[in-house]
C-alpha cells in the first residue's frame, strides 16, 4: 500500500502549549507511536504544518532585526521543514524500532505568479499586533496587515494553489526504496518558475492542498488527513451537528457550496480529500490523530469516496 498522512497542528504543539523542545519533542514522540503500526511495510509519506512554528520565527526575526537581518517567508519554511522535519524523523525511526529509514526533503512546490491570492494577500501569519506596530512593519518591509477579529492586526499573506511538487519524482524513488519521507512541510516552499530561473515568493501554500497534490501525483492508495477532531461533521458546533461517515464527492461539493466548511480549517481539508478522491478514484480519509490506527485503517474518520 502506499499512503500519504497529512499531520495537522496537535500533532506538534498543543493549542495550551508555548512550543518548548520538550514538548515538541513529547508530542512528536506520541504522533510517532501513533503512526508506527499503520507504517508497517507500506510505502508512505508524512506532510505537515507549520503555522504556530513559521509564526514564531519570522516574529523571532523582527525582534532580532536590529542585530541580524529579517529573512524571507520561503527561507522560514524552509528553515520549519528542517526543524519540524528532524523532529519527527527522529521520533519516527525511534518508534519503528529502527527497522525503517527516514528522510525529511526540503520540499518546494511551484505557484503560479498570477494566482489571484497575489493580488488578496489573506492567511494571516504570526502574531497580533498594534496598529501602531502594523504601520511600523509595512513601512520599513512592505509588509500587508489586516485586522484581526479578536482586535488588532495580523500580517497576511498570499496562498496560492499549488501546482507542482518540485521534489515528486525523488520522492517516489524513495518510498519505492523503502525509506519513509517526510515531505511538503508546512505546504512546501513556494516558487514561480521565471525563464529558466525559479524565483522564491513570499507566500504561504496551505498543506492540505499541497499534501493532496503529492498524493495525486504519487497515485497513492489512501490519502489521510489527521486533525484535532473525529472528522467531518455538518452544521459543525450547532445542536444538530452531525459526525458524517462516509460521503461522495458529490455530496461533500454541495455541501462545501453550502458553506458547512469554513476556508482555515475543516474548507481546504475537504477540498484536498475531494481532489485526491477524484483524481485516483481511491477513498480519502479525514480524522482524529488519536485514532490514527483505525483511521487510517478506514474504521474511524470521514471517509471521502469517488462518485
Ligand atoms: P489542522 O491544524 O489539523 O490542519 P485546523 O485547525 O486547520 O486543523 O482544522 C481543524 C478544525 O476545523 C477543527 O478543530 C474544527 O474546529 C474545525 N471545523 C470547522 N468546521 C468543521 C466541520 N464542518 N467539521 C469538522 N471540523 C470543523
Ligand atoms: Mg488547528
């Protein structure tokens, strides 16, 4: 079997948690042990985010930038794919008693330079801050705030579609190789193809439908998506809610026409299982990190079928 997982944010950092090392490396350990049985002999491959992670190194770097100079949004991926990427590497090959090996590939992944989110900067990075330090900031780096909900402003930027996976086709060879890869940290790291130079952008690619676009182009078996919640419900937080099972693509677009899956969290999960589903005809799954034998055994979980 080949499987791509996509890990979501509590696999790294808990929402009550500062980020500390121990901490990340206690959460790693746990996904770790999690995902060992289900890993087995299969070929796989491991995505996941970045968000608290990118935040606090690019905040890190204004803080510090009297003294060093502020690095690009594509350097901090890359520099979360090495740090989360180790992590989780390490913890892996731990709790598969060193029977497999792993690998974690700075991952880069093309965008087109005329997505429209170029021109609708939207995802919200790092932390809140005043509209007096908001001013500051899009002065001296041209950078964009909006206003935060909860009051204040948030830097945001552009997050474009991915289109291709720079790395696909040495990931293939690696997981037919035997080697686990952990791979599309965080999205991957976005670029533009300009002639025949690939130019960085300051951009964030979401990592559910990055890690959907690897699984299509790998043709995996399942594609899994492990989260903070036992799947993909309707009228989500209401009375009525309702846990659903197994869904069709079909019914899963109306549904996201109808706007049951807000586009930070549960939308662009359900967007990357229709599109994987739909490109191989193979199910997707959508479920609970704790329950990761048995979702990724199709048992738990929102199940996502081709028509
Ligand atoms: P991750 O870090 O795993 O990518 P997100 O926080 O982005 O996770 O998305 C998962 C969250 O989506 C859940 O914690 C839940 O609060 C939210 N959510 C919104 N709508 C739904 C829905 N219809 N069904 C399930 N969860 C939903
Ligand atoms: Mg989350």
């Amino acid at each position: 079997m080949r499987i791509v997982v996509a890990l979501g944010g509590n696999a790294l950092q808990k929402p009550n948690e500062k980020g500390t090392p121990s901490q990340l490396w206690d959460n790693v350990r746990r996904t770790a042990r999690l995902l060992a049985a289900s890993i087995g002999d299969n070929e796989v491959v491991i995505t996941h985010g970045n968000g608290p992670q990118v935040g606090q190194l690019l905040e890190s770097m204004i803080m510090a930038a009297d003294v060093y100079p502020v690095q690009t949004i594509d350097i901090a991926d890359a520099m979360t794919q090495g740090w989360l990427g180790y992590l989780i590497q390490t913890a892996l090959e731990e709790a598969l008693g060193f029977r497999r090996r792993v690998l974690a590939l700075i991952t880069r992944v093309l965008v087109d330079a005329k997505d429209p989110s170029f021109l609708n900067p939207s995802k919200p990075v790092g932390r809140i801050v005043s509209q007096r330090e908001a001013e500051e900031l899009s002065k001296r780096y041209g950078w964009k705030f909006e206003r935060d909900p909860r009051g204040g402003y948030r830097r945001v930027v552009p997050s474009p579609e991915p289109l291709e996976v720079l790395e696909l086709p040495i990931i293939e060879r690696l997981i037919r190789d035997g080697t686990v890869v952990i791979a599309v940290g965080g999205g991957g790291v976005p670029l533009v193809r300009q002639g025949d130079r690939l130019r960085p952008v300051e951009a964030v690619i979401d990592k559910d439908l990055a890690s959907a676009l690897l699984a299509i182009g790998l043709r995996a078996d399942t594609f899994v998506i492990l989260t903070d919640v036992e799947g993909v419900a309707i009228n989500y937080g209401r009375q009525d809610q309702r846990w659903l099972r197994e869904v069709t693509t079909e019914e899963l677009k109306v549904l996201y026409a109808k706007g049951e899956f807000p586009p930070g969290s549960m939308g662009p999960k359900v967007l990357a299982a229709v599109r994987f589903a739909e490109a191989t005809g193979n199910p997707a799954i959508i479920g609970s990190l704790d329950e990761a034998p048995d979702v990724i055994a199709g048992r738990r979980g929102t199940i996502v079928r081709p028509p």
